[in-house]
C-alpha cells in the first residue's frame, strides 16, 4: 500500500515519485477539492468538496475540463474536473510537521484549454529538489467556466473557472499541512492565462488571504486577450439555434446540452475572436451588487486605486513570445513571410482609434516605424506580435503596482534558449531566435520533450537549478535573491520610473527600462482612449 494522508474529506493514499536528484517524494494525484460541477451544478459557483467512505486511490492524475487538446487535437477531460494534485518531498510522521513553503500551479491555455497533466507536461521532478510542497490544480474551461448571463436570477456570473482556482485555494489552506505544507507561505504561479489567473486573483476580494506571494509568467490582467470577457449568450446560442433570443432560452439550451455539444459551440465561437482577444472567453467584471463576486471593478481600476491583497510579485516575459502565435499564423497561410504584419491589427480591442483620421494614421506609421527599421523582418514580426499581445501588458501591470503597492514588486526577461526550451523543441521551432511563449515551462517542470539526460554542468542544467532557486527562494522569503553570494547579483524590485528587469540569460543581468522607444510609443497609443489611458 502506498503513503496514506487524512484530510478533511477522508483518507488518500498516493504513491511514491523519485525527483531530479534522484530522492524520494510522495504524489496524491486526482484530489477533488469540490463537488463535481455536472447536472444542476453546471455553470454554478463550485460548492466544497464532499466526504468519502475508506482510503481513497490518489494515484492517477483526475480528468482534464473537456477540451481539444492543443498538440494531439483529440478531445480529452470531461465536467467532472474540479481536482488538483499534491507533491511533497516529506510526509508528517507521527503527527510531527515540518512545514515547508507550498507553491501552487495554475496552468495556461487561453482559457479553453490546458491541465495539470503531471506526465506530458507538469511533472514535479525539478521542483521537488527545492524542498517545497506542489500543487497543480486544475479548474472549468471554455463555456463551463466562464458563461455569463446578465440576469442576475439565474445566478450564472461568467467567473466559474476563477472561482474554481480560489475553492481550490481554500481547499489547500484548510488540508496542506497534512502534507507538510505551510498553510501561512503560499505562493500562486501560474504562465500565459494561468499568469493572469494569477494577477485576476491577488485583484479579487474573493481570494484575498489564501496566499502570501505571486508570480504572472507571460500573463497578466492588462494583457488585452486577459481582459473583460464582453460576451453575449444569447449570440453564442444563435449559433446552434438561431430562433434563440433570450438569456432565459440560452440558459435552457445550454444546461441541457451535452457537453460534447456545448463543446462543439465554443469551437465556434473561437472563430469569432475580435482585435486582439485570445477568445471572447474569460474575465467578466461582475455587478457591485452580485453575492459572491469575483471581481466588480476593471483590473486597471483595482490596481491604481491600491485595493487589492498586497502581496510580493514577480511579473515576467520571455524575449520572443509570440513565436509560438507567429509560426502558428504562418502554418495556417494567415500571414505572408515576406511583407510586415500591419500594426493596425494589434491595436488591442479596448483601444477604440479614431478610424480615417490623420492623427490616427500618423500614430500607427510612428509605431511600424519603431519595428521595421532595418534588420530581420521575421524577427521585427515577432517582436510587435510580442509586444501587442504580451509584454505590455506586463509593463503596465509592473508600472502600476510599482506605484500603489508598499511590497516588492519584480520584473524578469527570460532569453534562455536551450534544450529545455519547451515550445520551440515541441514544435520544431529552434531555428527562430529568441524564447517563445511557454518555453519557460521547460525549467521549472519535466515535460514530454525534456531530454532523458541533463549533463551536469550544462547550460541546461545550470539555468533549470537557478530558474527552480529564484522561484523557490521567492517562495520562501518573498525575495528571489536573499543570498546576493549564490548569483553574484541582487534582483532588484521594479520602480514605476525605473523598470529594474532581471535579464535570465546563460548569465543573470539587470537591465532598467526594457523596451524603451517601443513602450514610449505603445503609451501613446494606450492613451488614445480612456479604458486604457492609464496602462502605461
């Protein structure tokens, strides 16, 4: 019989894992922490987790939200999805802790897709050597996660994905010292939409002591595809029913539809994406007066006005983000190598330009020329894809919580480019220059495509230990640096004025304002309409 832990719902037996270093850890895998949102409680609030009879097997990873997975295109996952799990390098024995800082995964995928699969891509192996406690967790997607009707009646607020991460959050809180976990030194890290999630979170009232420290890798709630969620249900219904034209129709059509066929609308809608958006699904700015909102005000609004849970951050981007989305468009004949990407097109959706007007142009012409100067068109491409879908984004958020919140706030460039880099070796992309979007994954999890040896010494293996050191010293002590011997170098906290970024690199390097023509230009378009004036 494998390790068994009691927690409040029942007893879980796990199995054994061996990590980097070749050291014992222990995995409970499928762990539901609340009741399975199907039948009446599709599109609700999740609602606790529900006790169970003898030992429970938590040896297998739980179901996936149903979705299409991004590499295989298969469907895969079902509803009943609402589970996460834990890895720890130590179990209690006989009722003696010692607690350990707990850092908890929320995965990517735009929103519609994604897990925290522990063998094809979340795999604790490298973590496990930092003498913390793990946990992924997985939450509803697409349509089931984030619906919204208006009508406050139906109790359907288009927040269900994030309220799922915050029941897990409260799920951990009450049950990870069973693990050997520190229930008061939690650190949520998440990358792309799980990096916003992340930010969505320290914004949310609703989450607000659950954890102590955050990391948004290449996500954040400024970044135009992590804004409001502005959708219709009705116009969603149409798709599959065009006689639909009420909130009270949509709601009947889609709490009795089969989640095959739910599923095979929301495919539908993601050929409707507008501007910028990664799809029209994901934050939705709730009512003042709902019960139990996630969020009532726009993230902008929330960090400039410095009321949110103040909590150390780390914000970061990899240097050449949008290969993944470039190379992608290309496959599909919607870009042409040989011409510029037209500027126009990444004006984010919220930025509502003046159309046929002289000022406008004069502005989008200032902004092509800050990229097509000169050099790789390729790579010029890349660069403003990155820039408009990505990085700033992340600037603003920086900027802005640079100035309201009293706690560090850090700001990183990731450049590695090396075997580890998950993407590019995914997708056969390493003849592009620079680190793709997700290529980060590589140096915090084992994934499908980390090679089967790292040589010690490496630059695989010494940017995968000092990647794992910074994030779990952050974890730890709220500072990724504490120990200015160990890097020969101090991560300094970002200022509104002065963008300290940690330039990770074969070598680790500050560097202050990155960006510099590109972010003065990208302000002056941000304030070129009053939703986003204050960004940058």
């Amino acid at each position: 019989m494998g390790p068994v832990v009691r927690v409040l719902q029942g007893d879980l037996e796990g199995a054994e894992g061996i990590d980097f270093e070749g050291n014992t850890f222990y995995k409970f895998l499928g762990v539901p922490y609340a009741k399975a949102p199907i039948g009446e409680l599709r599109f609700k609030d999740p609602v606790p987790a529900e006790s169970w009879m003898g030992v429970r097997n938590a040896t297998e990873d739980g179901d996936a939200c149903y979705q299409n997975d991004l590499f295989a295109h298969q469907i895969y996952g079902s509803e009943d999805c609402l589970n996460l799990n834990i890895f720890t390098p130590e179990l209690p024995s006989n009722d003696k802790f010692n607690l350990k800082p707990v850092m908890v995964w929320i995965h990517g995928g735009g929103f519609s897709q994604g897990s925290n699969d522990s063998k094809k891509i979340y795999g604790p192996e490298f973590l496990m050597t930092e003498n913390v406690v793990l946990v992924t967790i997985n939450y509803r997607l697409g349509l089931l996660g984030f619906l919204r009707i208006k009508d406050p009646n139906f109790n359907i607020s288009g927040n269900m994905g994030f309220k799922d991460q915050v029941e897990a959050l409260r799920w951990i809180k009450s049950n990870i010292q069973q693990f050997n976990g520190d229930p008061d030194n939690v650190t949520i890290f998440g990358e792309s939409a799980g990096g916003a999630s992340v930010h969505n979170l320290v914004l949310s009232p609703l989450a607000r002591g659950l954890f102590h420290k955050a990391i948004c890798q290449s996500g954040a709630s400024l970044c135009p595809w992590g804004d409001d969620g502005d959708h219709s249900a009705v116009q969603i219904a149409k798709i599959h029913d065009s006689s639909i034209s009420t909130e009270k129709e949509a709601v009947h059509l889609f709490k009795n539809m089969s989640v095959q066929e739910l599923h095979k609308i929301q495919e539908k809608v993601h050929n409707f994406n507008q501007g910028m958006r990664v799809g029209v699904l994901g934050l939705v700015i709730e009512p003042a007066d709902r019960k139990n909102a996630f969020m009532t005000k726009r993230p902008i609004d929330i960090i400039t006005s410095g009321d949110y849970g103040k909590v150390p951050i780390i914000f970061g981007y990899n240097n050449r983000e949008a290969i993944l989305f470039y190379f992608e468009k290309l496959g599909k004949g919607e870009i042409n190598p040989e011409k510029k990407l037209s500027v126009e097109k990444f004006i984010p959706h919220n930025i509502n330009l003046k159309k046929n007007d002289s000022a406008t142009y004069h502005l989008l012409d200032k902004l092509s020329s800050v990229y097509f100067n000169g050099g790789d068109l390729q790579d010029n491409n890349i660069m403003l894809m990155s820039d408009a879908m990505f990085v700033m984004g992340i600037l603003g958020s920086v900027k802005n919580h640079a100035q309201s919140s009293p706690l560090p706030v850090y700001l990183y460039q990731l450049s590695l480019e090396t075997k580890l880099n998950t993407i590019k070796t995914l997708l056969k992309l390493e003849h592009a220059s620079g680190c793709s979007h997700a290529d980060d994954l590589g140096y915090l999890f084992k994934t499908l495509v980390t090679p089967e040896s790292i040589e010690p010494g490496s630059i695989e293996d010494l940017s995968l230990r000092r990647m794992l050191r910074l994030w779990s010293n952050f974890a730890r002590y709220g500072n990724p640096t504490p120990e200015e011997d160990e890097f020969k170098i101090t991560w300094k906290p970002a200022r509104a004025r002065q963008l300290n970024t940690l330039v990770i690199d074969e070598e680790l390097k500050m560097e202050i304002n990155p960006g510099g023509k590109r972010l003065d230009m990208w302000k002056q378009i941000y304030q070129q309409a009053p939703a986003t004036s204050k960004y940058l």
